[in-house]
C-alpha cells in the first residue's frame, strides 16, 4: 500500500517538472525598449502656455506650448530702429561730389575756348596748361571724395549687415519660444509645468513611440553565424502565466562583446561574454518598457 503514494508523488513531479517552461525552446532573452526623446527648453523665459500631460499621445510637429517671448521681440524691434537710423546717416554721393564736377565740367568748357583761341594766336600754352593742371586736381578731389564716401557707406553696411545677423539670431530664439513635438509618440514623463522659469537645457517632458518598440536581446558567440541585418525572427513577450508572440526584425548587431548582464539568461548559460543586438517589434498596444521577453530565431 505504501508503494502507491510514492507512485502517486513520483507522477505529481512529472507533471509539475513537465509544465515548467523549456529555457531551451528560445534562442536568446532580453527587455524591451523604445526610442526615448528628452524635449528640453532651447530659451531663457517663463513658460507661458504648456499643453502636455502624461500618457498622452502627440503628433510630431504638434504644437504643445510657448515661452515668454516679449524680451526678444523688443530686442528684435529696437534693432530694426537702429537700422532705420544707419541708412538715415548714408551720404548722397551724387550730391555731395556735384560742385567739383561742376567746377570740372566749367573748366573743361574753359580748356576748349583757350584752345580756340590758341589756334587764333590770341592766347598762349601757359593758360591752356594751367586749365589741364586745374583739371587735373579737381579729378583727384574728386576720386578722393568718391573714395572716402564709398568707405563711409561701407562702414554703414557693414554696421547694418551686423544687426541684420543680430535680427536672424533673435528670429532663431523667437521660433525656438514655441515648444514643437519633435515625433509622434507617448508622454511618459512630464518634468515641468505652466508659469515656471526654464533656463536653455531645462527638461520639459519625455516622450517616445511606443507603437514601434526595440526588443533588445543577448546572444552568444557560436549564434552569430545565425543571423544577419534585416532577418525576420520570432519575439515573445511575457506577461506572467501568458506569453504572447510577435513578428520581429533585426536591426542591429553589436561588434563587440560584453559580460553577459545579471537579469539576462542565455541558451548556453556557461557563456560569459555576449553580444547585443536590437529586434524591431511592432507593439499592439500590450509591450511596456522594460518587459521581458524571449526571441526565436
């Protein structure tokens, strides 16, 4: 009689060792993981308007808030104004050089009646060279005068060309006022909040595309030879008592080794050093970050 409890106990731990889960069934183990991006403020200011809450889901280019623009957009105003008052200070060349070339101009006409009068013996070559020396000193007043009105006028578009860079930087902090969503994706983490003071590198929120998670896994160097780029393999999340199956694709293998990580199990459990690779997985709606999971090659 004593020989059928131990029959019975022998069966009972053939069943439970039965149902335990075959670790060699999978090829490699590893955790989910989504691409995380950190939106942080780009401008010094008071975030006026901040439209974001955690666990929601934003487009990418969506608009979800500004901060206190008006600093930049006076400045922006009083550079203009500084402008207007260069361009007042540019010289009228035409203008200002119209009495010497007049004078050129009278004493050309003087230089063609001296020459008239030349050919009728009634004036000598003194005066007509005198009139050529005349001539010749009011050309060079007049270069020199050109000259130094140009080098003005270029000092001035020089001053203009400076503040109109100053003006394209301030357009620049103006558009960064406006916190834009850079992907389409799920708020996880929200770090600020309407009306505080941000300073440039200021974290705002954390967000990532949980619809296309990144299954990151560890193999062994004897399962190199398995696989490649762009290979098509088989990703299993946990879920506790239930496991669900995915289409996966591999996107990268790492070129170098490392200790097999303390939360990691490989088929091969004598390896010490592993490789890394990341496995594209297209999430339902049920992969969390940081989830366990298997791949089958």
């Amino acid at each position: 009689m004593k020989a059928i409890p131990r029959i019975i106990s022998a069966a009972g731990l053939f069943v439970l060792f039965s149902c335990q889960p075959d670790k060699t069934m999978y090829d490699a183990s590893g955790t989910f993981e989504a691409t995380e991006i950190i939106v942080s403020s780009s401008v010094n200011g008071q975030i006026m308007a901040f439209k974001v809450r955690e666990g929601e889901k934003i487009e990418k280019d969506q608009w979800v808030g500004y901060m206190d623009s008006i600093p930049f957009y006076l400045k922006k105003k009083q550079l203009y104004q500084n402008i207007k008052s260069l361009e007042s200070r540019k010289p009228e060349i035409d203008k200002q050089i119209a009495v010497i070339q007049t004078q050129i101009n009278t004493q050309y006409r003087e230089k063609q009646r001296v020459e008239n009068l030349i050919q009728a013996r009634a004036a000598n070559q003194k005066q007509l060279d005198d009139i050529n020396a005349q001539i010749a000193w009011l050309e060079t007043q007049l270069e020199a005068q050109k000259s130094s009105l140009e080098i003005t006028w270029n000092g001035i578009r020089e001053d203009i060309s400076s503040l109109e860079i100053q003006i394209e930087q301030l357009n620049d902090q103006l558009n960064k006022c406006q916190i834009v969503n850079p992907i389409s994706g799920t708020v996880l983490v929200k770090y600020a909040e309407q009306s505080e003071l941000a300073i440039p590198g200021k974290v705002l929120y954390k967000i990532a595309d949980l619809g296309n998670m990144v299954f990151r896994a560890y193999i062994t160097s004897d399962q190199l030879t398995q696989l490649q780029i762009g290979q098509e393999v088989k990703v299993f999340a946990d879920f506790g008592e239930e496991t669900r199956e995915y289409p996966g694709r591999v996107q990268w293998i790492s070129e170098k080794s490392e200790f097999t990580p303390k939360t990691i199990q490989t088929r091969d459990e004598r390896a010490n050093l592993v490789y890394a690779m990341k496995i594209s997985v297209k999430n339902d709606g049920f992969i969390k970050i940081g989830m366990y999971g298997q791949v089958k090659f």
